[in-house]
C-alpha cells in the first residue's frame, strides 16, 4: 500500500494530476480554497492587476519548512520540495518519516521560510525528477533524506518540549486576550510575545500555534489559505463561551438521558421545549412556501410574536449559529451535537446529512434568517452592522446614521475645516467624472489640457477627504478597520459615511481635489513633467462608460442578461428597469478631447506594454438583489429579530447581467488612474518617503524568468494581449503581489523602479473615499508637500513612519484579500440562488419558459480521479462550481482546460448550492467559439 502511494504520488507529479493525500477528499469549499484554483479563477475573471492580489497566490521556496493539516485538526510537518506542475494544485513534501507526500494549499497553515539547507533539498528533487515509475522505491534513500529529516525531527522536539514546558502559561491566553461581548483578533506571533516578552525562536512560535489550534472553544483559526498568510485566531467572547458551555451542557445531559432512559441530575427539558417551538415553526414556514408559484411574488415578512424566544431559545440560537462557523483544521467543539437538536424536532429525515447546510436551512426556517440569507454576511473577522455580530459595530453604525441623518449639522459640529485650503488652485476646465450611472461614490475625475500637437497636459483630479480628517480621527480609523468599501449583491456597506461623502468629501462641482497634472507625449505616452497640486472643481460633468464608448464609435456586444422573479405592477405586469440616466450635454470640443484621451491612454498602455506589461481579456457580471421592487429608494436591510422570529413569503428580485470584456471607455479610465498611480509613487519614491507601494514579482522557482521573456512576452500582441491558453500553460511563473513600505517593481503592470535611484514603481491612490490605503497615501503625499512649502526636508513628522506601516501592511493586505473573498463568495451564493429559482420560475410561471437556458458551458479547471466530483468555471455565470461527469468515458477524454456541456443536476442538488453534470466535451470549434 505504501508503494502504491508514494508511485501514485509521484506519477501524479510528473504528470500533472491531481492527488490528494492526507486530505480524505476535500470538500468543495476546500477545492475553490485551493490558492492554485483561486488563482485560475482570478486569472479569468479579475481584472489583471489583481489577479494575484485576489487570490493571495504565494510561491514557497525548496526547503521552507510546513505544517501540513487535515480536515478535523491531525498534523505533520514537511520540508517543502517540489512546486505544483502547470495543471496541478498539489505541492510535494518530505515528511518526517521520510514519506513523501503532496498536499493542497489549503492545508498549508504554518510556513518557516529557509529551514533546511537549499543544497540538501535539491540533492532530493534532483534524484525523484530522474525516477522511472517502475523503479520507483518505497522510501527515498535514507542519505538523501535524513539531513533533513533529522532536522524536522529536532524542531518538532523542541516545539513540544516548550509546548509541555510552557502549558500553564499558554492556558492563560484566553483569559488575557478575551474580551466580555466581543470576539477579538489574536495572531501567533501576538500570542508568542506575550508568552516571551524577551523574544522567540521558530520552535517556540510553533509550541504556541500549537496550543491555540489545539483549542479551538476558545481560539478559532483563520480559515483555509488565508491562515498561514495572517496567523490570525479568533478569541470566542467570555459571552459566548458561556453560551457554549451552557448548550453544551444541556446537550450531553439529554443525550445521556435518551440513552439510558434516565433523567440525569440537572437535567431540564430546554432542549425539548426549543424543539417542539422550532417544529412548529417549519411547519408555518413550510405553509407559506409550499406552493411553488406562489413563491414568485414580492417578499413579504411575516412576524411570528406568539412564538417569541425566551432567554434559553437565544442561548440554543446563538450556539448553532456557533456551528455554522468552519473549523477544517481544528476539532469542532460542537460538530457531534447540534445534529441532535435537529432531529428533536422530527423535521428532518435520518437518511438526511445532518451537516451545515441543513442547519442553516433549519435557522431559516424557524425565522431566525431569511429564506434567501447570504451567510458569508456573518463573519466576525469582518463585522458587519446589525447581523448580530458585534456590538461594536453596531454602536458605530448607529453613530455613522446620526452623521447622515443631519450632515449640515454634524460637518459643523465635527469641526471640519480644509488644512489646505490656503494653497488650492480654482480648476476651472471641465473635470469629467467618467463611471456607471449607477456609481454613488464619485472619487476620480480626468481633465485635459493640449500645449501642441506632440505635448499635452493630463490631469488626474482626485476626492480629497484627508484635508478635512487627522490620521486619528474616528473615521480614518473607522475606514482603517473596514479597509475598503464592501460591494455585495444585496447591499453596499461604505468605507466613509456616506452623508459625508455626498456633503463634502466627495467629487463634484465646488469640491476640493487632490489633482495629478501630467505632462505627457501624447504620441509615445513619456512623462515630460508632473505636478501634484490641490484644487477645487468648478465644472465636473458626469459621464457614463456608455457614453463615452458611443462617442468612440464602439458598440458593446450585449451580455447574456436576466431577471428572476421581476417586480409587477397590480396588474401583474412586469416593471421594466428604468433606462440609464440621460447624457450630459457635450459641444464639439469636448468630444474632441475623449477621443484625444482614448488615443493617449493607448500610448500610454503601449509604453508599459514595452516595459514587460502583459493582460488578457477577462469577463465579469453584476448580479444584484432587491427584496423590495416597489420602494427603489430603500436599502435591503438584514431583519435579524432576537427577540421572535420572522418568516416570509415571496422571493427578492435577482438581476444578472453578464459584461462581455473591457469596453474602450472602461481601459481609458484604467489607464489613466494607473498613471494617476505611477505619478504618485513617483514622487513619493523620489522624497523616499515609506507609503504602501504595492509590487509584483514573478515565481522564484528556476527557469521563470526564461519563460516569461522567451515564451510568454512575446505572445502578446501591441496592447500586451495574451490567449489565456498560454497563461494557464505557464501559470506558476506569474508569482504574486505584495505591499511595502518601500518601492516595488510591478512586472505584470510594467511599472518598475530604477535600481540606482529607487525611484518608480505603483501605488493605488486615486480611491479615497473607498480604499483605505489611499487615504494613507493622501496623508503623506499632504504633509510631504506642506513641508517642502515650510522649507523642511520632505520627511518630516510623517503621519506613517515605515515601521509602521511594515507591521500594518500585511494585515492589511490579508483584509482586502478576505473582503475579495466575501464579495466573490456573496456573488456566487447569489448566483446559485439565481439558478435555482431560474430553473423552477421557467417551469411553473406561464411565459417564463425561456427564462433559463436548457444547457451550459464550463471550463475545466480541477480534475479529480474517476468519479469524483471535479471543478470548473460556469461560463455563461462566471463562478466556479462542482460537477460530475455522466461517463468514466467522457472524463478520460477531457482534459485541463478543455469546455464542456453541463446541466443542472437536480438528483446532486444540495440545499444551499448547486451541482452540474458534465454531459459531453465540446469539440475544439465549438469551444473556441
């Protein structure tokens, strides 16, 4: 058995499969986790420079030394040997034993960079690479082997002597850094300071990652691939560790009383008396949603006030909403009993899996969520207000609502006065503010100004709200916390109040600007000059991408399009959407100036293009949600009642439209706050003053650069177009994206730093009121140039010194990351409502059988052995999801990559998601078409 594994192994290495070992079949949400999937998934549907900054794509060097979990918290550390093939998520380790094992990235969650000696590493990989299949030997041989081995055994010696050593220590975490109401942030390095205040070794860092994932009632750790970026746990609140204990207790009592027949001691009937309500509760639930075409009406709750909780129904609800939280790589301290209040209540058949779907259909159904609730809303990483999450937060939303219900008078009150205001320059050409007509948050604006026919002045004109705030004030630090807007299909939650941002912060006519002048060479894209200055708008015109395309002369293709369950009028008519806001009027020299923009931005693009830039066509939608089609001035708000349930009738309303690529318009504005952004480090760089730059560097593994300049560069064409054919060929020398405090060289982007100078290099800065690093750099940038005003030296009193943002800046980083991920996740959660209630509107609603299409394309992207299930990417929705193949025939024919026919498969559709069925591989025509 021993042999066949370590063959299969590295059979599976060479060729590129995938093999799992350790994992026991990795569910779904593991498979889409993978950093190697995700990383696909950006490479397709994101645009290109975030590709790598989305999926958080990380290239470990031969001899890091790994923890390897699996699911349910079992463990083993390997020194890193072998990279993932093109077509293979896996990574090969030396264990131990002297096993070798491969291991997904998801189950990678504590990283020692250079433990072993590289030399000692290659002398391994060099000896599997020249392995026959045949020859293959149970164990490599013991001298290549035990230096390394030997190593590994000694540090996880070590580890667990101070683990042992330092036990009573290490338990007084909780109590230290638990907080009454709130969960809190800890991470291991946090925890390890505490524990040796006078500084840590690797081994000692290990002993305390061991203790906090060895509890997981009271430290529960970052999920999946995020953890060994972030090392972060959460520390359960002494609240709800009450809560916890309490439930439990009541559980383990009447499970000891239903299997011996006996009333423990302090047994109550609190569980049963829960159950017998929440029976009665699907029951009415049911009721209302059983007749199918009744379902497609507007949503209406229901509130349930017979039924209100008391005191004990809370705790149980609190504590199963404790079971929706995921626990891969820890043992769940509630997994074995919340199945048992679940079949209290006879709802729920034996035969049924009694996992986490099922139980958080059965919240919804006992009204405590909607029946259409987006759980990735509920994170306590990333609380949100009023989903019952944090007090805290909460009490800051309430406290943003009373900034934007009188903003007048909060704007006096909070004091706000321009610390700039003596040094702004009137703008007085018109600044054209170039976005969706739906956009709320106008941040960035673009004015023109010709000197001959070879020169021309570009000006990036950027809200400013940072003249107004310290860097200590509530709302920098509010927006510090948030990090960025979050834009989810239901709602958006802002980053800066929006009362604030339509008052004063925001750009428009009469509104104060950080602008990027830049004077360029309109037919190479050189930079002759800038000037970095502050302004006031005078004259902002908006106009929309499809204006401006139409000025272009382009026609975007139409994208696939639909709406489920449209809102109607009392006639039962269907309300169509209203039609995009008019145009703003242009007179014939303003026309001039977009296509004179159109043509520099592509004299710009070829410049980067000439410096190593490379892109690729990526497609995209926008899904939205609207449980309340007869009030369009309403926010969808979360009803989440403690004190009695509510159910509903009706279903929300689910608009998608699938966008064909990037139209002229949308690459224009690209381009121009990509120069907005160069400009601005530019000049940061040149003062050598630390800011969040932000970098791409390309894989370290051998021959990556060889590739990238011989094989992949020059595949592209004039724009740096590349077929994403040949990316995914090659997709492991694309490396990945950091922040730091100094200058970094962006190679996908083509924005690089002089190596003598250091001068150079990306920064993101034309977003403030929506990203929050942007605002750090407006504080810079401000204070930089008030002190050249003054006569100091540009570096004086920074508000962020590089220390600073050296230790900020990859929790940071790992916060825009997860927010990436709460977006992506609620957009394919929506997605899979939108199939779903699709499928069945066209099949009882009359004259909505056409509604759904009867087949879909999908592109393979992880393929399993025979039969499990694989992964691949839903184009005509844009989101990864699972599939089986019909035939052990069809699956050997397909390959990475390759486009397939898929339908719904209802016989494998779960509760919350939904499954496809590979139904036959489309020839090569069809799929390139």
């Amino acid at each position: 058995m021993q042999e066949l594994e370590r063959k299969d192994s590295l059979k599976a290495i060479r060729q590129g499969k995938e093999f799992n070992v350790g994992l026991d079949k990795p569910p779904e949400e593991m498979m889409e986790e993978a950093e190697f999937v995700q990383a696909l998934t950006d490479l397709t549907f994101s645009p290109v420079e975030d590709i790598t900054e989305a999926s958080g794509m990380e290239f470990m060097d031969v001899g890091d030394l790994v923890e390897l979990r699996t699911i349910g918290g079992n463990s083993e550390l390997g020194i890193f040997i072998q990279p993932p093939l093109e077509k293979n998520g896996n990574f090969l380790f030396l264990t131990e034993t002297g096993r070798l094992k491969t291991w997904l990235t998801t189950g990678m969650v504590f990283t020692i960079p250079k433990f072993a000696p590289v030399e000692s590493a290659e002398l391994l990989r060099k000896y599997l690479a020249q392995l026959s299949d045949e020859s293959v030997m149970v164990d490599p041989p013991r001298q290549l082997t035990k230096p390394l081995t030997d190593k590994i055994r000694e540090f996880h010696t070590k580890s667990l002597t101070v683990f042992s050593k330092k036990l009573p220590i290490l338990e007084t975490l909780y109590d230290r850094f638990s907080h009454p109401t709130e969960t809190r942030l800890l991470t291991t390095f946090e925890a390890a300071k505490a524990i040796f205040p006078d500084g840590y070794t690797n081994h000692q860092v290990y002993a305390v990652h061991l203790a906090l994932m060895d509890d997981p009632r009271h430290f529960i750790a970052d999920m999946s691939r995020y953890h060994k970026k972030s090392a972060q746990f959460e520390v359960r609140s002494r609240e709800h560790l009450e809560i916890l204990n309490k439930v439990t207790g009541w559980l383990r009592r009447q499970s000891v009383t239903l299997a011996t027949g006996k009333v423990v001691k302090q047994h109550t009937d609190v569980i049963q008396s829960f159950a017998r309500k929440a029976a009665a509760l699907v029951d009415k639930s049911r009721e209302f949603r059983g007749d199918q075409l009744l379902l497609f009406r507007p949503a209406e709750a229901v509130p349930m006030k017979e039924f209100a909780w008391d005191e004990n129904d809370k705790a149980i609800i609190q504590f199963l909403k404790f079971a929706l939280d995921k626990y891969w790589f820890q043992q769940s301290p509630v997994a074995a009993l919340y199945p048992q209040i679940l079949k209290a209540t006879g709802k729920y058949k034996e035969e049924w899996r009694l996992d986490m779907d099922l139980l958080f259909i059965f919240l919804m159904e006992i009204g405590v969520y909607r029946p259409w609730e987006n759980n990735y809303r509920f994170s306590p990483r990333y609380p949100l207000p009023y989903h019952g999450v944090s007090g805290e937060a909460d009490m800051l939303a309430n406290k943003v609502a009373e900034v934007n219900r009188d903003v007048e008078t909060t704007w006096q009150k909070l004091g706000f006065k321009d610390k700039v205001a003596s040094i702004r320059e009137d703008i007085n050409e018109p600044i054209y503010a170039i976005d969706d007509a739906s956009a709320e948050e106008i941040d960035d604006g673009i004015s023109f100004t010709p000197i001959s026919d070879a020169e021309s002045w570009v000006h990036v004109h950027v809200a400013n709200p940072t003249a107004f705030l310290q860097p200590d004030h509530w709302i920098t630090e509010m927006a510090k916390n948030k990090v960025s807007t979050l834009y989810l299909p239901e709602k958006t939650f802002p980053m800066i109040p929006r009362g604030l941002v339509d008052y004063g912060f925001g750009l428009r006519t009469g509104s104060p600007t950080l602008t990027i002048s830049v004077r360029l060479d309109t037919k190479t894209g050189e930079i002759n000059d800038y000037k970095i200055r502050y302004g006031i708008a005078k004259n902002l015109k908006r106009v929309t991408y499809s204006q401006f395309n139409k000025i272009l002369g382009f026609q975007a293709p139409k994208g696939f399009s639909l709406v489920v369950n449209p809102p109607r009028d009392a006639a039962g008519n269907v309300i169509e959407p209203n039609e995009e806001s008019p145009e703003v009027p242009l007179d014939e020299s303003e026309v001039k100036v977009f296509t004179q923009l159109r043509a520099i931005a592509l004299a710009l693009k070829k410049k980067r293009v000439a410096a190593g830039s490379m892109s690729f066509i990526n497609l995209g939608f926008r899904i939205s949600v609207n449980d309340h089609p007869h009030d369009p001035q309403s926010e969808n708000q979360v009803h989440i009642n403690p004190d009695f349930p509510v159910l509903y009738k009706g279903l929300p309303t689910l608009t998608f439209t699938r966008d064909m690529g990037p139209t002229p318009a949308h690459e224009t504005v690209a381009e121009f706050m990509l120069l907005g952004g160069t400009v601005a480090s530019h000049f940061l760089s040149k003062h050598k003053i630390p800011a969040p730059y932000r970098g791409h560097s390309l894989s370290p593994r051998k021959g990556t650069e060889h590739i990238w300049e011989n094989i992949l560069l020059p595949k592209r064409n004039e724009l740096g177009l590349i077929d994403k054919s040949i990316i995914r060929e090659h997709f492991t020398v694309l490396g990945s994206s950091s922040l730091s405090p100094t200058p970094l060289s962006h190679r996908l982007l083509g924005l690089n730093v002089d190596l003598e100078t250091g001068i150079g290099g990306y920064i993101k800065a034309t977003s403030p009121l929506r990203r929050y690093l942007d605002m750090v750099v407006h504080f810079q940038i401000e204070k930089v140039i008030m002190n050249l005003a003054a006569g100091l030296p540009a570096n004086t009193n920074l508000p962020y010194s590089e220390q600073y943002l050296a230790r900020e800046l990859p929790i940071t980083m790992n916060m825009e990351r997860r927010i990436r991920s709460i977006q992506q996740s609620s957009e394919k959660f929506w997605v899979w409502k939108l199939i779903r209630w699709g499928t069945l509107e066209s099949r009882i609603v009359p004259a909505r059988e056409h509604l759904m299409p009867k087949t879909y394309h999908m592109e393979l992207t992880s393929k399993n052995e025979w039969p499990s299930p694989g992964m691949g990417m839903l184009q005509e929705f844009c989101v990864p999801m699972k599939f089986w193949f019909i035939s052990e025939e069809i699956w050997k024919e397909a390959e990475w990559g390759s486009i397939g026919e898929v339908i719904v498969d209802e016989s494998l559709w779960s509760r919350i998601k939904v499954n496809m069925r590979w139904q036959r591989n489309a020839p090569k025509a069809e799929a390139a078409a």
